[in-house]
C-alpha cells in the first residue's frame, strides 16, 4: 500500500533559523494521520535538521551525494557521511544538478547505487524540458531516465527507490502540470515499472514536482498514479509546507 510522501526541497536557500522554524510549527498534530513528510536541506543544516526532528514527524534528506565512499575528492560528501548524521533520504538526478552540474545517467546510477550502499534511500527525479515535451518526446526521455537507472540495479535494490516527476518547465517558473499532464505521464512511469515486476508498480512512490503549492497541490494529489510532492519554493514557508502536507491527507 503506498502511502502519501510530501518532500520540501529547499535547494541553496534557507537558513538555520528556518529550521528552528519548523522544529517548532511542524508537530505530529500539524500532519495528518498516514502522511510522511521530508525537508532536503542544504548540508550546513542537516545536523541541526537531524537533531530538531530526532521524535518526527519530519524525516531528513540532502539534495545530492558523491558517487565515492572517500577519497580526494575535494568539497564533495559521501553517502556514508550523510547516513552517519542520521539522513535518510537523498535527491538523485534533479534536473538541476543534470543541467548545471553535468551530471549524466552514469552520474546518476552510480550516485543512486552509492544511496543504496549507505542505506540512503534514493529520490529519483525524472523530467522532461519544454523543447522535449513539445517535440513530444516527453515519454521517451522520462522513461529513458528511469530505465537508465532500473537497468543497473538488482530487483531488490529497485524496490528501496522513490521517483519524482519533475518537468523541466514547471520547476520555480509557477507553470505548474496540469492534474492531467502530471497524471499522465505518472501512468506511463508506473506502467514501465510493471515490466520489472507488479509489486514494483504497486508499491513505488512517484512524487510530482514542479511548481506544487497550496492552492494546486490538492488536485494533483488527487490523482490516482501522484502519491506525493516534491516542493521546491512552498517548502520555504511553513505555512505552505503544511498545508500541502493537509492536501494529502
Ligand atoms: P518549485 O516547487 O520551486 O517549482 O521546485 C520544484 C523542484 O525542483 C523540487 O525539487
């Protein structure tokens, strides 16, 4: 049974004051019953964000990881680094790291491998840019992601992925997927699941992600392939978090 997962992905931006902030709004009885919810943090603040949630309710993930356990690898962080802070998830593939950092499917297999080494669970995002959808190879492209990282993995490996739809041109331009954009390609990514095996498609989670705020992220939740968000900006403001954290419910 998959259960809704709302993920607030701050990228470089907040503050240690902002997690003080939600260490003190976010309680148990701001959530509601059966939904998880995570704060991706930049490193700085993932100790602090650790320690704050020690008794939930929020989990903490970071937005990137080094391929490497160690080694000469100036400014990077390793997964077993992360998992030693207490981290339990970890953005792999967002679309900003593939376009401004290079990161290419190899990247992203062998950063999502190195997750599931550490016991890091891996938060596959997976998207489309404009140009790519209105040439109509948005199914193509998002299953040639996810493809490219299911291929490299062992089934039991597979099963310990969340996966985020993330198109391009929604993320941080207010455009959000319409219900049924998002729907549709969510179907398409939970029907290429089915051919690695059923309960791969049953029970994934596939997170939407791309402009979700309060006052949409009701109807995209609504669908029935979208079990979660991946919220970039609304994860800065407390008040909106929670209330798309109350749309899943
Ligand atoms: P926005 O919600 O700001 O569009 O960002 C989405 C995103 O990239 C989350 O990872």
């Amino acid at each position: 049974m998959r259960t809704p997962f709302i993920a607030g992905n701050w990228k470089m931006n907040g503050s240690r004051e902002l997690v003080e902030r939600f260490g003190r709004q976010v309680t148990s009885a701001a959530l509601p019953e059966g939904v998880s919810a995570a704060l991706m943090v930049p490193f700085p603040y993932l100790e602090a964000a650790v320690k704050t949630f020690e008794q939930g309710p929020l989990v903490v993930g970071a937005q990137t990881l080094n391929d490497q356990p160690s080694g000469a690898f100036t400014g990077e962080v390793s997964g077993g680094m992360l998992a030693e802070l207490g981290v339990r998830y970890v953005l792999v593939g967002h679309s900003e790291r593939r376009a401004l950092f290079h990161e290419d499917e190899a990247a992203v297999l062998s950063r999502v491998r190195a997750a599931l080494a550490t016991g890091l669970v891996p938060v596959l995002c997976l998207g489309e840019t404009l140009e790519e959808r209105e040439a109509e190879r948005t199914e193509a492209v998002v299953l040639g992601q996810l493809e490219a990282v299911l291929d490299g993995l062992e089934a039991d490996q597979r099963q310990r992925l969340v996966v985020a739809y993330e198109p391009v041109w929604a993320i941080g331009t207010g455009r959000t997927a319409s219900p049924e954009q998002a729907q549709a390609v969510h179907e398409v990514i939970r029907a290429r699941l089915g051919r690695y095996s059923a309960s791969l498609a049953a029970e994934m989670q596939l997170l939407y992600g791309g402009s979700m705020k309060a006052s949409n992220a009701a109807e995209l939740l609504a669908q029935p392939d979208i079990d979660g968000g991946l919220v970039g900006g609304a994860s800065l403001q407390v008040d909106d978090f929670l209330a798309i954290c109350q749309s899943a419910g």
